[in-house]
C-alpha cells in the first residue's frame, strides 16, 4: 500500500495526454516545491498546485485498486499499472489517477 507520507505529487483527469490539459498535477505540503521546480528546469509548480486532501485522495484510489485481485479490477474495466519506477497508476473508464512517489 501506499502511504500519503511517500507521495510527492499526484495527477487525476481524463485518460489520455497527461501534460495537464485533460487533468490536474497536485503537489503534497510535504515536497519542496523549490526543489522540484529546480528539476523540471522551470516554475512548474506553485503554491495553487499544493493540495494534501486532492494528493490523499488520489492514494485512497489507488490503494483501493492495489487492494482488488485481478478479476475485480477487470470486472470495472479498471488497469493498474506501474510500468516505471517512481509512480502507480490507474485507468478506471476514462479518468487516470497516478502518485508519484519521492
């Protein structure tokens, strides 16, 4: 399971392009926002993207999906995946969810 105290940041939008245009990046109180921005290159993140309720409920989603067997998740045409280190994600219909982990 995945705990809020692992995640840096979270997406929630529509399955498709994640670059922001069909969703949502939300950043925990708990990451340094200097610091990431300094990795991105650029002012990525501000505090209007800091959001511990949206980032925690991004972990409830996911940890509901980590805990489906296999059969459950495809009854409801959910995918989870973790294709990289670094992140879990989920695909339920048309909306994906994804924590990023530090």
């Amino acid at each position: 399971m995945i705990t809020f105290e692992q995640v840096q940041k979270s997406y929630n939008g529509k399955t498709g392009c994640m670059c922001g245009c069909l969703g949502r990046y939300t950043v925990s109180s708990t990451t340094d926002l200097y610091a990431l921005n300094v990795e991105y290159g650029y002012t990525a993140y501000d505090a209007d993207n800091v959001s511990d309720r949206r980032v925690k409920l991004a972990v409830t989603k996911i940890n509901k999906a980590i805990a489906m067997s296999e059969d459950e998740r495809a009854e409801r045409g959910m995918r989870l995946y973790n294709t990289e280190p670094g992140y879990v994600g989920i695909c339920d219909g048309n909306r994906t969810t994804v924590v990023y982990l530090k």
